[in-house]
C-alpha cells in the first residue's frame, strides 16, 4: 500500500497526518501525549513498546496503532529505519490501545 493510499484512507476518517522518519535502531523513551495518537507505518518497521500493559507492538508497511491520551509508548526503530504517518485527535477519541494490520482498517 502506498503513501498516498494510507494518507488517504486517514484522511476519509477526517484525520490529518504528518510524516516523520528516522534511522536505523533509532529509540524513544518511554513518553505520552495529552491527546489521541493515530500512527500508521507507510514505510520499513518499527516496534513499539507499551509499558504499563507490558506488552511490545511491531509495525511494518501498512499497519496502524491508535494510542489514546496517556497511553505510555516507547519505541524502537528496524534495520531499514521507518517512515510513519501520524495524526492527532482529541483526547477521548480512541478507547484502548489497538494495533491493527494492514488490510484490516
């Protein structure tokens, strides 16, 4: 699935999104945001890593995680590095943290 497809099929749920990418083995620290998280891999893998439910999330092309507000997530980034499509919406959007595959939102 392209770029332009997952803009896409975010965009008709009425969400905006920014791309950022980083290097291999790049890391994030454990941290959270105030607001509903929407990220979705539009190139390479990336794991994510959900401390207070002790649980990691890998994500490769095409597969989505909605992080609500305060949701704890660190992360680490594949050998090839990793582009992601985020997008922000207002807290008490999103109920739980679900990772889902691609083909399946």
């Amino acid at each position: 699935m392209s770029r332009t497809e997952l803009e896409a099929r975010l965009a008709r749920e009425g969400l905006t999104a920014a791309a950022w990418e980083n290097g291999p083995a790049e890391r994030y620290a454990a941290h959270q945001h105030g607001y509903d998280k929407v990220l979705v891999v539009a190139a390479g893998r990336i794991r994510f890593g959900l401390p207070d439910v002790g649980r990691d999330v890998d994500l490769t092309v095409g597969d989505r995680l909605d992080l609500p507000a305060g949701t704890a997530h660190d992360a680490v980034v594949g050998p090839a590095g990793v582009t992601c499509l985020e997008a922000h919406a207002p807290r008490g959007t999103l109920t739980a943290a679900v990772r889902r595959a691609a083909g399946t939102w």
